[in-house]
C-alpha cells in the first residue's frame, strides 16, 4: 500500500533521520517509537503530506505522493487519510455529531466500506447521546474520543495517529486500541507514534526512529 524509499528529514545542517525504508500493508497496525526529538511526529506528518521530506520518495500503490500539487494532495487527504492528533483537530464550537459529519461528504470516492452511523460511533467510544454536546465544554479525553469516531465514520484506508492515548486513562486507551485495531483488521493500515508501552505492543510491526544522524530501523 505504502512503500517509503530512502527518505531523509533535515532541518538546516541538522538531520533528523536519512535512509529510511518501509513497507506498511493493508491491515497492518505499525508502531513508530523513538525517544523525544527523534522525528516519529515529522514522519507521520511526511506520511500524511503535511511536511515535505527532504529526500527520498513515499509511494501509494506505486504513486510518488511527495509529487503530488494542491488537487491531488487534497484529494489523497481526503478520500484516502485518516488523521488522530495530539490535538484533537476538531470544530471546537461546533456539535460533537457535527464534527463526526464532515467526516461522510460524498465523492469520497476511495472506500466501499460501509459508512459507521455517527450514533453507532459515539456508542463505540462512550459517548452515547452526547451528539448535541459543544466540543468545547469536553475534557481532553473525551475530545480524542470524538476524533477517534470520526475515524470510525469516515472509515480511510490510511489511519496515521499521534500518540493517539496521551489523554486518556488505560482502560479508554484500551478501548483506543481496540478499535484501531478492528479498523486495521477490516483492511485499514494502521501507523501510530507512540511512546505507551501497551499501544506499542499490541502493534503487528514496531519501527524504532533513530535519532540525529542513525538511521530509522525496524524492530519486528
């Protein structure tokens, strides 16, 4: 699904890291781990083309997507990604159902899975009734949990999380996972940066970003 080639990230006559290669499949949950500073978050973010790498190529199904201009880039973001941010990424004064709707436009074009009913979704991750609620008036906690029922709505074939539990307790961690995981198993690839233990080995494959002029290498 995804092939990264020789990508490199540097800042100035800093290198964050170079010669990184990796597969990541259809159904497949991948744990990017590294301590503080090491690039897990720059190399989601080089997934999901929010930051351009400095060399190297990431490929979607053959296509070069560091090429992609404005249409195209749009276009992949929204028929093919998922995002789960450390900040949420929500309409803060908009509705918690309204927030799960803009999820389900049309001429998304890029899945025939079923579409997840918002109520279904807000059951999924506790927040039964609570679609009229302001997102505003949420904790931090229950906030991830309405992106992470937008992810089960707009059901993406590329789900890229930034440590997606930092919020939350274990057992909604748990539950976090969980259903990243069923996403994964209905054919979504999966790819969380994440320094939580359980997340990390709950994972199918770990990738270990190195930090400063080493090279990112896999684990598993």
């Amino acid at each position: 699904m995804i092939k990264i080639e020789n990508l490199s990230k540097s800042f100035g006559r800093r290198t964050l890291w170079s010669g990184v290669n990796l597969d990541i499949e259809r159904g497949q949950t991948l744990a990017f781990v590294g301590p503080s500073g090491s690039g897990k978050s720059t190399l989601l973010n080089c997934l999901g083309l929010l930051e351009a790498p400095s060399a190297g190529a990431i490929k979607y199904e053959g296509r070069d997507i560091t090429r992609f201009g404005r249409r195209s880039t749009r276009g992949f973001r929204r028929d093919v990604l998922g995002y789960l941010f450390q900040n949420y990424a929500l309409i803060e004064n908009a509705t918690v159902a309204d927030n799960l709707r803009v999820a389900i436009k049309p001429g998304r074009g890029s899945s025939n899975r079923p579409r997840v009913a918002i109520d279904e979704a807000l059951h999924r991750v506790g927040l039964a009734g609570r679609g009229k609620e302001k997102i505003h008036v949420l904790s931090g906690g229950e906030q991830q949990r309405v992106a992470l029922a937008r992810l089960m709505v707009k059901q993406p074939e590329l789900i890229l999380a930034d440590e997606p539990t930092g919020a939350l307790d274990h057992a909604n961690t748990v539950m976090v996972v969980d259903i990243l995981e069923e996403m994964s198993r209905a054919g979504c690839a999966v790819v969380i940066a994440t320094h939580n233990d359980y997340v990390r080995d709950r994972c199918d494959s770990v990738f270990t970003v190195a930090s400063a002029t080493t090279s990112a290498s896999p684990v598993r």
